[in-house]
C-alpha cells in the first residue's frame, strides 16, 4: 500500500513505486532519525545541541533560593469553526484542509548545513522555521532575527562572517555556512506540496530582506540555491515546485536589476524545447517581463536567447492582438463600426441592436463563415481593444457593458445575437478573448477571471476550454498533443478556485440565516409561553417552523453553486483522463503518455523529446490536482470515481491504473 508520501515529495518521477532521495525528507522521519540517534548515545548528544547557561551555576538550593510562584493562568479553548449548518448530505460536510507529510530538500552538502538526521541540525532546521512561521507579520524583524541567530547557539556551529575579529574554534562536525542554512530552510518551506503554510509572497520578500542586511554573504547563498534548483529540474523537481521556483526567481531578480549570468544555460538550449530546465527559462522570463517591460529584459538575455528559435522570449511584446485592425480585413470596417459605438460610449442595448442589423447583413453574403461565432468575435474582441489601454479600462469597459456581455452568452434577454445561449456562445467569448491577448497569457487569465467574476462564462466552460484550446496560446501554439503547462494549471486553478470559493461563500451565507431564523423562532416562541391560548401558540409554532425567504433564496443558490462546483471538478478530471489515457478516437493523443511511467522510461530521460516531457509534466500537474482539491474532491469521491475511472475497472490499463493510483492516494481511498 502506497502512502500519501508517495505524491508529495518536491522530487517527484511518474513511476509507480516510491523512490527515496538523499537530496529530500519528510520532517517526521527526520525526528525519528534524530531521536534513533540521541538514542543510540543514551542521550548524551542533547549537551551538542542547545546552549546550557545554567550549567555554570551551582546546584538549586531551595533552603538559599525560593522559588516564584507563579499565578494559574487560563488558557482559551481552541477557535471551532462551525461551518456546517445540517448533517446527513454528503456535499454539506464543511471542508477542512488537509495534513499533508512535509518534506524538505537539501541544496548543500553536509559540511554547509546541517545534515538531516544530525541532531543539533535538526534543532537549528527546526529553530529556523519556527522564526520564519512565527515572524510572517513582519519579514523585516524576521530576517534580523535569523541573521543573529548564532548568538544563541553553541560557539564554533557557523562560521565566522568574513572579517569578524572574534577567533571562535569551530565545534567539531559543525562549522556550517549560517547564510546556506536559512536560505535552503526557508526554501525548503517555501516548495512544501501540496501548498506552503504561508503565502508564497512572504518567503520572496523575507529572502529579499536577508539579502539586504548581508549582500555579501547571503548573495553567493542564493545564487547557489538558484542553481542547484535548477540542476534539480532535470532530476524531476515537481511541476508545482518548479513554477514556484520561477516566480521566485523572477520577483527576486526584479529587486536586484534582473542581473543573472544567463550565459550559464545556454548549453541547455541544445535539450529538447519542452525539457524542465527550457520550460523554465521561458517561464522565468515570462514573469520578469510581467514586472518589467519587454525591451527591458531581453537586453539582460545573451544573443543565443534572444532569436526566436531559442523559444525563451517572445520576438513581440506583451501587446494586445487585434483581428480585425488590418484595413485589409474583410470585416474591418464591421469591426470599426462596432468600435466607434464603443468609444462613443453607446448604449449596451444600442450595441446589440446593431450587433443584430450586422448578423442579418452577414447572413445575407455568400461566403459567410459561421455568422454567430463571427459577431462574438467582433463584438468581444472590441470591447478588450476598448478596455487595452489599462487595468481600470477593461474593468469599466466590462462593467458598462454588461447586458451586452450576458446577451452574446445568452444569459440575458432573448436576443438574435445569442440564439438559445449555448455552451458554445460562452466558448466563442473565451477564444475571441483569447485570441486578442495572445501574446500576453497574465492578461487572459485576467480576462478570463472577470468573465467568471460578473457570471459571463461559468468555471466549467474555462476548465473545458483549457483543456481543448490552452496550449494554443503563447511562443509553443503550434497544434500538439493534447498536454498541459503552467499556463494552463493557472487556468484551471482560477476556475477550480472561483467554484469553490462561490460555494464556501455560499455555505456561510446560509449558516448566518439559519442562525437568525433560529435566534427568531427562539424570540417568538418566549414570547408564546406566556400566552394562555393554545390556539395561538399552535399558530405562533407554525408560522415560525417555516424558514424565513431569504434562507429560501440562500439555500436554492447554495444548491445550484454546489452543481456547479461539481461540473468543474468533474470537468477537470475526465480532461486529465482523456490527457493521460487517451482513446483510440481522441483527438490529438499523446502517444507516449502511457509509456513515460514505466519503471524504465525514467532512467531514459535523457532521450526524451517533446512528447514525452509533456506527458511527464502533465502526469505531475494531475497529481497536484488531485493533492490540492483533495478536501473538495473527497466530497464527491464515489460520483467522481464512477464517471471518470469506471472504464478501467475490467481492463489493463497501466494509465488507468496510474490515474486511479494517484487518486485513492489523495482522496484516502487506500487509508
């Protein structure tokens, strides 16, 4: 029986058999290895680990010195939330996060941070991280702390800083680079799967911080974990640890001017396109730009990076890209016209009277395309070229033109622009929307979040498109089998993350109404036992058994949003599974998905080409899918399980049988 340590090491391979790493370790091992070997000595080492500065006092003489006595002191119950509200439905169960197993990784031999199973390690690893996790309100504080930290250790653990005129002998089999210590603790913590306790904003900037106390010291750390990070691309750092790793690096080089030796890695430039340490640069650089400009950061890239077959920077920048602005476009001047409404600021039902004037015109040509999808994409693609200029002109433009919205996906009033309001209208406005930021994805995952804030789109139909459509967008948009990348994993997480955020809302909107109708009914009914008419009280009885309209109205939302929470997650798994175990009459398949998790596919990596590399790092990102909604698929595990993995049930499928492997792991199936 494999255990949930299987799918939550930051090294992580797609075969099926856990394999340990010397580079990684779960913190609970890690304590038993260190009490196995305080154990061994008869707990004689304990005098190596902590500093003892009572030891230098006599003995305590209660006859000399009375002891204070201190006052009791109450501690207060631990905060319940109570977030249920009924008991017996499976889907009203409130989630609860889960409790993972917590690995660590090593970045640095032994004789610059402490080994994992050495016990005054262990306490410095274990030290560390309770100042990072207890300082989070303040980073500034935090990395003062951790600088000073050997004032409060034995003498001779770390080295001396350079320069210092205290001689400190070191203390044998200790002598470790304090600097390395932090930065690989602070990782470490930083790339816990399936999410780190703190956001990943506060470690980013606590290691800024640290860097800028001690420039001299805490720089060579870093630039020493960076690339030993990188290194353990290739050696399967997972595909969560991996992104993590990229806008890490991206934000911490935007506070130092963006300066790296990318020379380094232009070796790597020879691996295949979709190769971990390649999809990292692109992915790295991507976000650099986000925090930059374009011209910005390709001056900071060597030539070898810079063309295009590099595919690590795109040739243009991250500008809009729209269809119809050619004037040789045979529906320019359509578009202009609907432009000009816009920038004229004309009415939402304006817009769509002539939306619909322009779909009988359309109608009526020979050679017209397909006509609804066509008025989309005009309609959305210059409403986004309205709202390009900024942040707060796409929100205005999105908000003044919300009946047009609802109308083209067929939620509004009946209209001949959005006949019958199908999935495909919804589908239509997320690729017209798409399509005119192709060259900026940040800004279609935006785009996209808004559509599903103001309920223009639902979060099923952008997990179905992700999955249909998302790797057509960016440097490597060329058609491939179907496959997954960081892109796309921000996409379906903002849908997973939106539906389930709805129904949490939704869950506690109706908690706080069943609490007041309860609190009425509580009023109503003290109020009846003085009453000496038993028919009134009967009556008094009825009318409050009934629950207030408001809960009724809260309660049919909360049905429908936990439908619709449902759909999303059921969406995601059957395109991990139609991704990872594909049929013969899929389209697109990735003929190497089933052969990347054989026992030896990995030991071949080496030979790996595109495919293949995508297949691995989808395998990854279904595990993180899986981990990550572990809470809320666990709620919907038997319909879940019967929908997607039913089919391998009777057949021999080693994807199939990947896929449910992963899953009962995650969902505690195999407890």
């Amino acid at each position: 029986m494999v255990s949930q340590k299987w799918i939550v090491p930051p090294l992580a391979t797609t075969q099926s058999t856990p394999i340990t790493s010397e580079n990684e370790i779960e913190l609970l091992d890690m304590l038993l290895a260190t009490l196995r070997k305080l154990n061994e000595s008869d707990f004689q080492e304990t005098e190596n680990c902590l500093p003892r500065p009572y030891a230098v006092y006599p003995p305590f003489e209660p006859s000399v010195l009375q002891p204070y006595v201190l006052p009791s002191l109450l501690v207060p119950p631990e905060a319940i939330e109570m977030d249920t509200f009924s008991s017996g439905a499976e889907e009203e169960a409130p989630v609860k996060k889960d409790e993972w197993p917590e690995y660590s990784i090593r970045l640095f031999p032994s004789d610059v941070s402490p080994d994992f199973t050495n016990p005054a390690g262990y306490v410095i690893r274990t030290t560390i991280l309770d100042i990072v996790e207890i300082f989070e309100v303040n980073r500034k504080e935090c990395a003062r702390l951790l600088l000073e930290y050997p004032k409060w250790n034995l003498p001779g653990t770390f080295k001396p800083k350079p320069g210092s005129t205290v001689n400190v002998e070191p203390a044998p089999g200790k002598d470790w680079q304090l600097e390395s210590t932090i930065i690989e603790t602070a990782l470490g913590a930083y790339l816990v799967l399936p999410e780190s306790s703190k956001k990943s904003i506060y470690y980013t900037g606590l290691i800024t911080e640290i860097c800028k106390l001690s420039p001299s010291t805490v720089g060579p750390a870093v630039g020493k974990s960076i690339r030993r990070l990188y290194n353990c691309l290739a050696d399967g750092l997972d595909v969560e640890a991996a992104r993590r790793f990229a806008e890490w690096f991206a934000v911490h080089m935007s506070n130092f001017g963006f300066q790296w030796v990318w020379k380094e890695w232009v070796p790597d430039l020879a691996l295949t396109v979709q190769h971990p340490k390649r999809a990292f640069m692109r992915r790295a650089i991507e976000f650099e730009i986000r925090l930059a400009y374009h011209e910005r950061i390709f001056k900071t890239l060597p030539e070898a990076m810079q063309g295009p077959d590099a595919y690590t920077i795109p040739e243009n920048g991250p500008t809009p890209a729209f269809e119809y602005e050619d004037p040789s476009h045979p529906y320019h001047d359509a578009a202009q016209d609907i432009l000009n409404h816009f920038r004229g600021r004309a009415k939402a039902e304006d817009v769509i009277t002539h939306l619909d004037a322009l779909r009988e015109r359309l109608e009526t040509s020979e050679d017209a395309p397909n006509v609804d999808s066509l008025v989309r994409s005009i309609a959305i693609q210059s409403l986004l070229h309205i709202g390009s200029r900024s942040f707060s002109h796409l929100l205005n433009a999105i908000e003044r033109y919300l009946p047009l919205l609802r109308s083209l996906a067929g939620w509004g009033p009946p209209s001949t622009t959005a006949p019958g309001g199908s999935a495909e209208a919804r589908t239509d406005i997320l690729a017209s929307a798409a399509a005119f930021w192709k060259h900026n994805r940040q800004m279609v995952a935006i785009v996209f979040d808004k559509l599903m804030q103001y309920q223009i789109v639902d979060p099923t139909d952008v997990v179905a498109w992700t999955f249909l459509n998302g790797n057509a967008i960016g440097q490597l948009s060329e058609a491939s089998p179907m496959n997954l990348s960081a892109f796309e994993w921000d996409l379906l997480r903002a849908a997973l993350d939106k539906a389930n955020g709805r129904v949490v809302s939704a869950r506690r909107k109706v908690t706080a109404l069943r609490k007041e109708d309860d609190e009425t009914r509580a009023r109503v009914m003290a109020g009846a036992d003085g009453d000496a008419n038993m028919e009134d009280v009967e009556a008094k009885r009825d009318d409050t058994d009934a629950d207030s309209p408001q809960l009724v109205v809260a309660l049919k939302a909360y049905s429908s949003l936990t439908k619709e929470q449902r759909m999303a997650l059921s969406r995601t798994l059957e395109g991990f599974v139609g991704c990872l175990a594909p049929s013969s009459t899929a389209p697109h398949p990735n003929p190497h998905a089933r052969t990347v998790i054989q026992e030896s596919a990995w030991e071949n990596r080496a030979n790996w080409g595109r495919d293949e590399w995508n297949a691995w790092e989808t395998w990854g990102w279904y595990r993180q899918f899986c981990r990550a909604y572990a809470p809320y698929l666990r709620t919907y595990v038997n319909t879940l399980y019967t929908v997607s993995f039913s089919k391998f049930d009777d057949t021999e499928d080693s994807a199939g049988e990947m896929l449910k492997k992963i899953w009962n792991v995650a969902t505690g199936q195999d407890a």
